[in-house]
C-alpha cells in the first residue's frame, strides 16, 4: 500500500545484493512511495548483476561504491546529487561482512587483518558516509540516515562472533555523529535494530537456524521479516519522524524486551 510518504524525497541506498537482501526490499518500498535514489554496492557485489534488475524496476541509476573508500563515497555523493538534481534527504547504510565469519575463525582465535577489515566493512563505514555526506554538505535538512543492526551489539550470541563489536561501534557512530550532524545541520542519525532475517550475510553467521528459530518462539510477535524492516526504514525517512535521532530502534517482535516466553519455558518442563 503506497501512501506517498517519500514524494520529492531523495536518496542512497546502499547494500541491496540480491531480491532477499533487506536493502532490496527497501528500495522497492521507497520506489512504491515516490522516492528517487541512487543504488550503489561494492564493485564486487555488482558483478554478480542482480542489481541492474531493481535499478529497471526502480528506475534508479547504479553507482559502484566501496564503503570503506573515501573516493569512491565522494564520487557516490556528488554523482548522485547531480543524478537526482539536488541535495538527499535520505541514506540507507546496509553493509555487513566480517572475514573471521566467513573463514569460521572462532571469537577466542581471532585473525586480526580480518577484524580489522570487521570493523572498518561493517561499523567505520558509517562514519565515512556520515563524513562524506557531511563534509560535502549532501544533505537536506532534517533529512534521515539510517544503518542496520543486531541485538549482539547488547547482549551476547556466540556464534555473531566480532559482528557483535562492530554493531557496538555502529550504534555508538550513530549516537556520537547525530549529536553532530543534528546540531550542525539538523540530519538525523538512527540504527534499526532488526530481528534474524534469511539473507546471506544473515545465513553466514554459524547456527542461523537456531537462531531464527529461537528468536521466534522468543517473541511475542514472532520475528519481523525483511519486508517489515522495509517498511520501518520508509517511516524513518518520512517526515512523520522528523524528531528522532541518535536512536537505536528495536524492531523485533518484541524480542528485546521478553525476558522468557511460554513456548521456550514450555521446553523446559520435566
Ligand atoms: N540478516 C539478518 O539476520 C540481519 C539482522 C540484523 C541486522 N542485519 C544487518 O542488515 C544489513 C544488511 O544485511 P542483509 O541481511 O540484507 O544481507 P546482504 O548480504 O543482502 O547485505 C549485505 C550487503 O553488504 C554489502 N557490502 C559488503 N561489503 C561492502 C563494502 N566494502 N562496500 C559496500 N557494500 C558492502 C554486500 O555487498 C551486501 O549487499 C547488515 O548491516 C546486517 O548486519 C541483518
């Protein structure tokens, strides 16, 4: 259901890699409520073609990008100004990879190139585009810029293994740079913090069954697909918003706040 909420609005979305892909669905929903944007995903990623089927059906031009490249977030935000014809009013940050994951390297055996490259892919990442965004002066006032995160940031799961310090350091660019940019130029700075979702980077991380499957039964909702982020990210961009910053937002059925449910303690039972 479109209800204009981003007419005139314009943005960046960063990390839509194939149709599971939270920033995919974003894209779509923003499309759906009259925003224009730019896509942009690391060269990489846009190899694998996937992306030039949402830039048709968005009707949205592709900038190649590395998150963790100052030129290229430069390149990415004066092009998309000109591309748009303006300055932004919104930026989605769906970034997240670390190498220690992936090569299955355990928390207490950590490779530390690979957490390096953790924290600058998945946390220091924001504070560039933040920077970029801010140095250029790209942005509207009272426009929006929003990352993505996990309750590992809070709490810990094991197997999240240094995504869990990278989401640490996520949120706290995210509070740290929106007191910033918010008394500098009235942009706000928000994470949403989103229940486990079926994408690849979320199947990456080891045991993800359980983990979406425990997150589940753990809240009172049940667990918030990628197409409800979707449609969370949209109101963080309207204006209906405009007085939250510096914010990280649970959306998760409710999972943060439940201490134990009926159907987990039922499993418990003698
Ligand atoms: N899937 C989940 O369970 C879950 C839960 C909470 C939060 N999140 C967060 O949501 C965000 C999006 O992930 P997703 O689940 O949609 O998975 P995804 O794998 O579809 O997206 C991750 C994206 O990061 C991009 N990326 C990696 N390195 C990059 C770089 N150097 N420069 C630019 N882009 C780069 C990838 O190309 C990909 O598009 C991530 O921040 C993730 O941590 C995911």
């Amino acid at each position: 259901m479109a209800n204009d909420l981003l007419r005139g609005k314009k943005g960046i979305i960063f990390g839509a890699l194939d149709p599971n892909s939270i920033a995919w669905k974003v894209a779509q929903r923003a499309h759906e409520e009259g925003a224009q944007f730019v896509l942009t995903n690391a060269p990489v990623a846009l190899r694998m073609g996937a992306i030039n089927e949402l830039g048709e059906a968005t009707n949205s031009e592709i900038i190649p990008a590395d998150a963790t490249n100052m030129e290229d977030l430069e390149n990415l935000f004066t092009k998309s100004q000109e591309i748009l014809g303006g300055k932004l009013d919104f930026v989605l940050h769906s970034i997240g990879m670390s190498p220690n994951v992936r090569k299955k390297r355990h928390y207490t055996d950590l490779n530390y190139d690979f957490y390096h490259k953790t924290l600058d892919i998945s946390a220091m990442s924001f504070h560039r585009v933040l920077q970029t965004a801010m140095k250029l002066d790209a942005m509207n006032e009272w426009g929006s810029m929003l990352a993505l995160t996990y309750i590992a940031a809070q709490r810990t799961f094991p197997d999240y293994n240094d995504m869990s310090d990278a989401k640490a350091l996520l949120e706290s660019i995210t509070r740290t740079f929106g007191y910033q940019y918010g008394s500098a130029k009235k942009v706000r700075v928000n994470t949403i913090s989103q229940s486990p979702t079926p994408t690849t980077a979320g199947t990456g991380v080891k045991g993800f069954n359980a983990f979406i499957n425990y997150a589940e039964k753990m809240s009172p909702l049940g667990n918030a697909s990628a197409a409800d982020c979707a449609d969370y990210c949209i109101t963080m961009f309207s204006d209906l918003t405009k007085m939250v910053t510096m914010q990280n937002l649970f959306h998760d059925g409710g999972f943060s706040f439940t201490g134990v449910s009926q159907e987990v303690m039922e499993r418990f039972e003698d």
